[in-house]
C-alpha cells in the first residue's frame, strides 16, 4: 500500500491505495463501465473528487451540467459497488476544514474475463461463426466451399489460436513496462480489439500452415 503526499496549487493530496495493474471483468462489471465510461475514463491514471468528476458532465453548449451533483454521487456508489472504483485517499484545501474524498479506479487496466473455451456458451459461438463465416466467404469470394468439415476444423483451430494468444497477451502486462503503459492508456473496449487484431497476426506469424489449408480449399 502506497502513501503518497502531492501538493497542488492550495490543496494537498492524500493517497493510500495503489490500484492493481489488471482486473477481469464480468460481464455485469464491464457493462457498468460502459454506463459510466466519462468516470471510468477520468479515473484511469489520476484520483478525482466528486466535484471534479461533476465537471466531466458539464455541457459547453449549453452552458449547463448534463447531470446533478447528487447524480455524481450516486454514480460513485455504483461504481464501487461493482468494485471498479474506490475511495483512494482525500483532500485538504487551504480554508477550508471539511476533507474531500479522491476517488481512483481499483485496476489501471479493465480487460474481459476468461471463458472458458468448451463452456458450452463459447462452443456454440465458434459454431454460429462458422456457419456465418462459409455464408459470408462464399458469396464475396464468388467460391463455393465444398469440404466444409474441414473449412471448420481450421476455423476452429483459428478460433481457439486467438484465445490463447490473447490470454498471452494479457499475462505479459503485468511484466512488461510498455504493455502496461501502452494498455493504462486505453478503454476497455480497444484494449480487447487490439488484443483480438494482434491475436490473429501472431497466428499468421507462427501458423502460416493455416493460411496454406484456407487457401487450399478455396483452390480445389
């Protein structure tokens, strides 16, 4: 646990929580994140108090807050019912003897949680691709796939290579400077499709075999 002292302009700021370095959501977490995406974006990299997150709702149009400062609490308390932000210290303002909460994010990195590939969940979405996938391929390539047992035994290799890669992916962070700083910077949802994109590069790179067999049953 950190204790930090910063000074700012006629306040000083306490802080004594060091938010972890990455958290898995579930699906109700990360659904609340994007409910509230304005605070969970503010609260990335730097403590807040509630007045300063009241500003994130203010409109420059018109001139006049989106939503009220009893909101913001409200907001908070969600948030930290669902364990993605917490109270990580307080402020003490020159003139002034009531303290103010700072509240911070309780990861610098939110990513989805793990499923389980032979969930019975998953298994019938790498299904439904499949089926979706030999629709779209053949009607844009203008190519029929008539081995199609062996169209969805690759696809089902490809499926649970981008799986692995991106659990491999998100391992590294923690021990990896410019993986944290690079992910610290980003939302939840980018995170996850980059992760996805450089998933299917590393299987390019290292399973070019793949690509051969996809081609192939193009070709015949």
């Amino acid at each position: 646990m950190s204790n930090k002292k910063e000074m700012k302009g006629n306040h000083k700021d306490f802080i004594d929580f060091e938010p972890e370095i990455i958290k898995f959501l579930t699906d109700e977490q990360h659904f609340t994140t994007l409910k509230y995406q304005p605070i969970i974006a503010a609260l990335r990299n730097k403590p807040m108090t509630p007045k300063e997150i009241h500003e994130l709702y203010y409109n420059e149009d018109s001139k006049a807050y989106t939503c009220s400062i009893k909101s913001i609490y409200r907001y908070l308390e969600k948030l930290e019912d669902a364990d993605l932000i917490r109270v990580a210290g307080y402020r003490i303002t020159e003139g002034k003897r009531v303290s103010e909460n700072l509240f911070l994010r309780t990861a610098q990195i939110f990513s989805k949680k793990n499923v389980n590939p032979n969930h019975p969940s998953a298994v019938k979405k790498r299904n439904m691709i499949k089926e979706n996938l030999r629709v779209i391929l053949e009607e844009t390539s203008d190519s029929d796939i008539k081995d199609f047992e062996g169209f969805k035994e690759i696809i089902e290799k490809w499926l649970l290579f981008e799986i692995q890669y991106s659990r491999e992916i998100v391992k590294k962070i923690p021990s990896s400077e410019r993986l944290k700083d690079r992910f610290s910077k980003l939302d939840m949802e980018f995170i996850n499709y980059l992760n996805e994109f450089a998933s299917r590069i590393l299987i390019l790179i290292e399973h070019p075999d793949l690509i051969a067999k996809i081609q192939k049953i193009f070709s015949d």
